[in-house]
C-alpha cells in the first residue's frame, strides 16, 4: 500500500556541486533524506513504470536510505529498481547502468572523497537517463519542491533484503539485485586491451591500488588482479568500510601519502594509483613522480589512440576552467575542438551527449570519457595501463616526453579549508569589485592582461552559469584564480589555482614551487589572502 506522509520543509535543501551533502547527524533530522528524495521526484516528470538505479559508496548511513529510496520509489510509481548489492555501486558504475538499462535516472548516495562515518559526511545525487548528474535546472527544481513539501509517499512494508542477488517485488515494483562489479567489468574490457596489459604485468611491471577502505576495492581487485592478473595484494585497503577506516578517501599528496612513499622508493612498484570514496576520482603515481591531475588529462588525451576505444582519435576534450591549460595544447596540436566549462562533472554532460568531446577532465583529480557521464577513477587507471603496455616506458618519461612535445604547464592548487565563510565571501566580493581596473596593472615582473569572473554559456541548450571563478589572466599566459569550494560541510574553502606555461624543455624538470614562486606570492597580495583569512599557509596543496 502507498502511504502518504506529512512532513514540514527544511529550507536547505539546494544541492550544490555535487548533490546535496551535509553531515550524517544532519541528514538523521526526521524526515530530512525523505524529504530530498520527495522532492526530486515531485522535480521530475514521471509517467510511472520507470527503471530507477540505486547505489551508494557504502559509507555510514548508505544502508538505511537506500532501503527507504526503495520504498519511496516504489511509492511514487516505479516500476523497478537495480540496486546494487548491499546498497553498493561506484559513482561511475551507476552511471553505467542507468545507461546500460535504459533507466530514467538514479539515486547515487555518496560524499565522495569526503570523511565518512557517525559523524562523518553523507549526500544524495541525482542523475539523469544519460547516466550523468542532473543539470543545474534540475537541481534547481528540486530545491524548490523541498522548500515547500508538505508529504512523501512510501511502500508501507519494508524494503527486500538487498543482500541478496536476485529480483522480489515491492507492491507493483520489481527489486531487482545485482552483483556491483559485473556490467562495470564487462565495460571496462570492452574499452581497453586486456591481453596486452596482462602481458605487461605477466612482464614484471609492478602496481600498487590503493582503494583507501572505499568503493573501488571490488572493482579493482575484480580487474586489476583477477582479470588482469596483478599479484594478490596488489590492490590494497581493499575492503570497503563504513567510515574508511578512520581515513579520508581523497586521492591526493596528503591522504594518499603512504601510496607515494611506496612510489618514491627504490624498490617500488612501477605503478600507483588510488581512487576516492565513490570511485570517481584517480590519482596516478610513478616511479618517483606524482602526475598531476591536469597533466594526467593531457597525457591521457594525446595517447588515448593507443586504447582499442579510442583507437579512431578523439573527437574533442574538455576540462573544468581551473584545470591548466595543458589539454588545450594536445587539442590545438591534434586539431581537435577543446571546451572550457566551470568546475563540476555535470558541465561535461551536454558536450559528451552531443559528440563534440570524447575526454574530459578537471583538476580535482577527476578524468573520464563518453563511456559512462561520470568522472572514472578505474578508468583512468586502465587507460594509463593500456597506454604503458602499449608505450613501455616509464611514467617519467611519458611525462617528460609529452612536456617537450607540448611544453610544460607548471600548476598548482592551493587550499585554505574551513575558514570562515564570512571572510571567505568578503574575498571574493572584493576581488570581484577591482576586476574592472585590474587590466595593465603590475605586480613584480607580472602584467594583468585580463580580469575576470568566468561564466559559460552552454553550447548546446544555451543556458548560462555565472559567477564560477575569479580569472586573473597575466600577459604571457600565466593565471591565478579564485574560486570557492562548492562541495564542503564546514565553513568555506577557498582555492586558488596557479599556472604558469615554460617551452624551454631544459626548465621542465624545476619543481612547481620554484616554477610557480612570483605566482604564489602575487596570489596573496592580490587576493588578501593572510589579511582576510588569517592564514599564512594553504592546508593542502595539490
Ligand atoms: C565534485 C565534482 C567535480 C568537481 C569537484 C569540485 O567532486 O564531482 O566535478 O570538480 O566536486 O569540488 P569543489 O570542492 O572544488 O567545488
Ligand atoms: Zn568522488
């Protein structure tokens, strides 16, 4: 039977880079994930009868509203449900599914690269029937419908055991259970060239998985290991856990710090890599060299051919605007179309539909392609492989080589979290009120050539976003910009990303600190940073 139950709204339910995240205590308030869920399905025109996807990364909390999800959906008219098995599918594995079954959208419960258990973070997203995250109108509808909602309906009896592989019904809905791991696996073989990357490891090359207690360890164990044959133990933190054992599934210098220390080492593995919580996101690690998300894009764009997928050449690449502008090099070389979008996945969207990018990536270490519409942490990492067997060269130097291909895009991405959101704002406004004569000013040897605060204009269905980071062009090429973090629980991080472009190949091997030094400091001076904030030194740097 359905039931229709009164609840009263919250009035901070906007979604924001990435779904809607909040702590886990947060998210326990009565009715609170209930009332999310209501509303993106009083947000979307639903006929009845339709296929709704549903996963999460496995995190605290993930078990109680998926089988609540199941029972709303089976409330509001659905007609089946693919839940993965336990409440668990990756972020790009759900992407995956919706796809591959024709789905009108799903329900993905994560936090990401964000801190999990009791008091940890929790989100729910939404995504589309393309497999990718709702766009901004959506999102924006559903906002609406929670600031006035007044009743969910649900399923009265409880949810089917999702522990089980298999379908039952719930009232007129199909339940349908399926192992997380399989439609992903069979995916990923049919892009990349197994056999030859087997032989690469069966050669000797060693690689080290870090799934930090997170979604990935299935997936890569399943891949890396059985598939393709990497000794046991190879994947490592390979069960999931509820609260990442203790860690922070974020795949960058400071939470993946023990993976880089295994690469720095003589005896090292010869490869590494981590995914985050949700198995979105890819850090990739040489012997002696961590590659830098942006130059991990660029790499991957130019050598994509080597992959069976993209054998016949991309059609184009596209990358958050933060992200340097080493893809933009690849792209005018190969003569292939390049888009600059704001930060979040969800700009990529449009263009893969559309067919005008086969690769896209951001500097948040997230790169993927037209196979699913979500960033792909696995994927990425079987890219690079396919490339190395392909190339048999070091990732030193793939990357050496490609720099003096390309020229070197020295980057970096500063962050100063948790500071208060008050003093965070008050930055941004005040760099947004001197953009109009920061043009021919001059800061050391640096010139601004150009100031601005980015917006895009979809070129796809024309709809424009505004306000998605402060630019701070240099002549020359250089650029500082500023930018607010759109994915935290607490207080206000801010970014700043620093980039800088060398040709001459006798500079590329300077560390990015030396490369960047005038940039860094012209950072704080023009964006106030010590003074506004407080801080003298980023938390993270990337
Ligand atoms: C999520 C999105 C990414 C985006 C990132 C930005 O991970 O999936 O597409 O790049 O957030 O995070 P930020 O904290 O910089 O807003
Ligand atoms: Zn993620």
């Amino acid at each position: 039977m359905i039931e229709t139950i009164a609840t009263t709204p919250y009035d901070d339910q906007k979604p924001g880079t990435s779904g809607l995240r909040k702590k886990v205590p947060h998210f326990q308030q009565p009715n609170y994930a209930a009332n999310f869920i209501q509303s993106i399905f009083d947000a979307l025109p639903l006929d009845g009868g339709e296929t709704l996807v549903i996963g999460g990364d496995g995190r605290y909390y993930n078990r109680e509203v998926i089988l609540m999800a199941i029972r709303m959906a089976a409330g509001n008219g659905y007609g089946r449900v693919v839940v993965g098995k336990d409440g668990i599918l990756s972020t790009p594995a759900a992407s995956n599914l919706i796809r591959k079954r024709g789905a009108s959208g799903g329900i993905i419960l994560s936090a990401s690269h964000n801190p999990g258990g009791a008091k940890g973070d929790f989100g729910i997203k939404y995504n589309g029937s393309n497999g990718g995250p709702a766009p901004e109108s959506v999102t924006a509808r559903i906002f609406e419908k929670s600031k006035s909602i007044q009743r969910y309906r649900v399923w009265t009896s409880t949810a089917p055991d999702i522990s089980k592989l298999g379908e039952t019904t719930l009232g007129d809905m199909v339940v349908e259970v399926i192992d997380p791991v399989a439609d992903y696996a069979e995916l990923m073989e049919s892009l990349f060239d197994f056999a030859k990357i087997r032989d690469l490891i069966a050669s000797g090359f060693r690689l080290r998985f870090d799934a930090m207690h997170a979604v990935t360890g299935p997936y890569a164990t399943e891949i890396l290991e059985r598939r393709l044959g990497a000794p046991q133990g190879s994947v490592v933190n390979n069960v999931p856990k509820e609260d990442f054992g203790g860690g922070h599934p974020d795949p960058n210098a400071v939470h993946a710090a023990e993976l880089i220390s295994h690469l720095m080492a003589n005896d090292g593995p010869d490869f590494g890599a981590a995914s985050d919580g949700d198995g979105d996101r890819n850090l990739i690690v040489g012997k002696g060299v961590v590659v830098s998300p942006s130059d991990s894009l660029a790499v991957l764009a130019a050598n994509a051919p080597l992959a069976p997928a993209y054998a016949g050449g991309l059609a184009g690449i596209a990358r958050s605007m933060p992200t340097s502008q080493a893809a933009d090099r690849v792209a005018q070389k190969r003569k292939i179309g390049i888009y600059e979008t704001p930060t979040g996945w969800k700009f990529f969207g449009n263009l893969l539909d559309a067919g005008k990018v086969t690769i896209c990536g951001e500097e948040s270490a997230g790169t993927g392609s037209d196979h699913v519409r979500e960033k792909d942490g696995v994927w990425a990492v079987l890219l690079w492989l396919n490339i190395l067997a392909e190339r048999r060269e070091s990732v030193q130097d793939i990357l050496d080589k490609h720099w003096a291909e390309f020229g070197r895009n020295f980057y970096q991405r500063h962050d100063y979290e948790e500071i208060d959101a008050k003093a965070a704002n008050g930055l941004m406004e005040s760099l947004r009120d001197r953009l109009a004569s920061m043009a021919g000013q001059r800061f050391g040897t640096l010139v601004v050539s150009e100031a601005d605060d980015f917006s895009y204009k979809d070129p796809i269905d024309g709809s424009v976003s505004t306000s998605q980071g402060v630019r701070i062009i240099f002549s020359g090429g250089s650029r500082i910009v500023y930018r607010l973090s759109g994915t935290g629980t607490a207080g206000a991080t801010l970014r700043v990303y620093i980039e800088r472009f060398e040709s001459d190949p006798s500079k590329h091997a300077l560390p990015p600190e030396e490369a960047l030094k005038e940039l860094i400091a012209t950072a704080d001076v023009i964006g106030e940073i010590k003074k506004r904030t407080g801080r003298s030194e980023p938390d993270v740097v990337t």
